[in-house]
C-alpha cells in the first residue's frame, strides 16, 4: 500500500516538474508590445514568401556529396513483391560482379554487365536449403558480397 502511494505521488511530482521545466523553457507564443508607431507598421508591413537572399547563397554553397560512380543498381519492384526477396537478388547481382572480378582481374564496373535476367538465372545456386520458408539468407549473402566489395576496393580504388 505504501509503495502504490508513493508511486502516485512520485508520478504527480513528475508530472508537476514536467510542466514547470516546460513553461519556463519553451516558447509561450507571446509577442511584445510595439512601444512605438514605427515599429507597428513595420509589423504590419507585407509578408514576404519565397527565400531571402542569404538563404539562396547558403544554398550554392552547399557541396553535393559524392557518389562512386561503380554502384550497384537497385532491384526493380516488379521482380519480387517482398523486399527481403529483392534485397537478396541485390546482393546475388553484387556476389556476380564480384565474381567476374576476380576472374578478369579487371577494374571496370561490372554491375553494368549483369542483368537482372541473369541473377534470376543465377538465383537458384544461393536458395536456402535449411528448411526457413524465405528463398534466400540475405544476412549470409550481403557478408559474402560485402566481403568480396572490401577485396576489390583493396585492388581498385574508386
């Protein structure tokens, strides 16, 4: 019975804090008084829409973050309605580029060469075979093409 009580009143206590922190750090929505006429038909003045100048300058300034330019292609949806079916041909069509990799020992992009026809071809060799209802163990197949990525970025630079 104590502990009850001293749970009820350890909450409003809270809750009482809660609201008192709030109303001294938060905004109320008050606006002051304009003490002089000036200042009133300045705050009467038209709204400006659209950005300021500066925030335009601020804006060409920003520096657009580069992406490599070998990246592989996003699944389309039509290939599989579920995404976890999806992410599994993304990582099939990645262990594929990677393993024409390592057979040319060439650099070049090798997402560009493989059709998404091709990793449905492919797909039957990564199919689970222990018995979960999912086609693929897409934890296992992004380790192997993340493992196969790493060793190729130790060869090409981007």
């Amino acid at each position: 019975m104590m502990g009850t009580r001293a749970l009820v009143l350890g909450g409003a206590a809270l809750t009482v804090g809660l609201g008192v922190v709030s109303v001294l750090v938060l905004d109320r929505g008050e606006t002051p008084i304009p003490s002089s006429s000036s200042e009133l038909a300045i705050a009467n003045g038209p709204i400006l829409s659209g950005p300021s100048q500066a925030q335009l300058d601020f804006q060409t300034m920003a520096v657009e973050y580069e992406q490599p330019d070998c990246r592989p292609p996003r699944p389309p949806k039509e290939l599989a309605q579920l995404a976890l079916t999806r992410n599994g041909y993304a990582a099939i069509l990645e262990i594929l580029a990677m393993r024409l990799w390592k057979k040319t020992g060439s650099c070049e992009c090798f997402y560009e060469k493989i059709t998404w026809d091709g990793v449905l071809a492919a797909a039957p060799e990564f199919e689970r075979t222990d018995g979960v209802n999912l086609r693929f163990d897409v934890p296992k197949l992004r380790v192997e093409a993340d493992l196969l990525a790493a060793q190729r970025s130790q060869v090409c630079p981007e």
